[in-house]
C-alpha cells in the first residue's frame, strides 16, 4: 500500500510541475522513481497514471519524441493503456504529423470493450476527429463524428469541444450546410454555448474563397446572431430580423 501512495504522490508532482510549466522537472520524478535504488533512484513501479502524466508533460513542452518514450516504457512494463493515455498519444502523432498511428490508435479504441478503460470517450472522439481534420481527411473526421453520435456518450461539457471539431472538419472540407446544421444543433437541440473555435471555424468556412454568396452570408449571419445571444439558439435554423446580414452581404462582426 505504500508503494502504491508513493506512486501517486509522484504522479501528482509530475501533474504539478508540468502545470507550472516545467517539464525538465516533471521527467526527472519520472525518471527518478523508475531508476533503481543503486542508482540513486526510488525503483518504484508507475502506474498507467504515472504514465500518462509524464506524457503529457512532455507533450506541454513540446517534447513529441520523449513523450513516445514515456508510451514505450509503459509497452515494455506489461501495462495496457487507458482512455486518456490513448488520447494523449493520438494528441502526439497529431503534432507529429502521423496522422496514420494517431487514427490506429482511434481504431483500437473503438474495438475495445465497452467497459474496457480504453474504450473511447468523448475526449477521444475529439481528438481523432482534430487528428484527421488536421490531416486533410475532414470526411474521416465527419464519420469519427457519426461514431459519436452512435456512441451513446453523454458527456454534455466535454461534446462542445467535440461539436467544435465536427464544425472545423466541415470547415476544412467547405461544407457549410452541415456546418450551420451542426452549429445549429449545438446550440439549440443539446443546449450547448458555442465557444470561440466553433464560432471561428463556421465564420472561415464564409471567408474561404472570399466567395460571400447568399448561402454564405446566410451562415455567417446566423453565426453572428447565436453568439450574440450567448448560444441560447432554437434549433429550428431560423433567425431574428436583427441577425439577418445586410443586403451587400458584408458580415464585419468581430467573434
């Protein structure tokens, strides 16, 4: 039992240095804890916990190539990995550019058992999604997003991001009805404020091209107006007189 209090009070000096920023601290507990007694070390044993920890901390810094070796050693150790691990592993090939290993990574979850620990959660079905958009392949994106759906998740705060990532994939693919059908959605039918990505990804989906058609201002506009209302929109895709863009279709609010 003490072993185990031991771990966990390094795996949250870990989380702790990492929030202020200091990942060369953050892998030196790791390492310390790992390395064995002779070596001056506390020949501790982490757990998928500890792992994930020093993951992340080597992902805040940047530090992609350590962070996969943080993931090796917890291969080599026997330990399967969690959601969340497997999350910030998708987040590293993500920043990588491979985007191949991240949605691997995404497949293996989805196969899991439903009460497996790697079974996917909302977290993951965003971050995959963030992969594939970032990784050109925005109907990829569109299906992780389908598979959400279907999911049965129910983590409301978290499906903002999620929402916000389905709205940048058909940004990236200039998809706009669906877009504005999602936007619409997010904040009307599940009740959810729209956040600034969201806003930001359906409003350059009407910049892109600088192509202002009345579709697009049409979008634009409804945009503007769901914001202004602080997301509370009512799910039927209509607006008010006060949301619709001018005639010259010129839409100049700042989100």
């Amino acid at each position: 039992m003490a072993v185990v209090r031991m771990d966990m009070l390094c795996a949250q000096l870990i989380r702790v240095c990492a929030d202020h920023s200091d990942a060369v601290s953050a892998l030196s507990v790791y390492e310390w804890m790992r390395a064995p007694r002779s070596a001056g070390g506390a020949a501790l044993k982490p757990t998928t916990y500890t792992y994930t920890a020093a993951m992340r901390a080597a992902l805040g810094a940047n530090l992609l190539d350590r962070a996969l070796q943080v993931w090796g050693d917890c291969q080599v150790a026997g330990l399967s990995p969690d959601s969340r691990m497997c999350i910030t592993y998708m987040e590293v090939c993500t920043r990588l550019g491979q985007i191949d290993r991240a949605l691997q990574m995404y497949s293996q979850m989805r196969n899991a058992p439903a009460n497996s620990p790697m079974a996917p959660t909302v977290h993951a079905y965003t971050a995959a999604m963030r992969a594939a958009t970032e990784g050109g392949r925005w109907a990829r994106a569109l299906d992780i997003w389908a598979d959400l759906r279907s999911s049965g998740c129910q983590a409301t705060g978290a499906k903002g991001h999620a929402y916000a990532a389905a709205i940048s994939a058909c940004a990236a693919g200039q998809q706009w009805q669906r877009a504005v059908a999602l936007f619409d959605d997010m904040a009307g039918v599940a009740g959810i404020r729209p956040d600034v990505v969201s806003c930001t990804a359906l409003v350059r989906l009407v910049n892109l091209g600088r192509t202002l058609n009345t579709s697009a201002c049409v979008c634009a506009g409804h945009c503007a107006g769901i914001c202004r209302r602080g997301g509370q929109g009512r799910g039927s895709g209509a607006m008010d007189a006060g949301d619709r863009p001018q005639a010259q279709c010129e839409f100049t609010e700042e989100i």
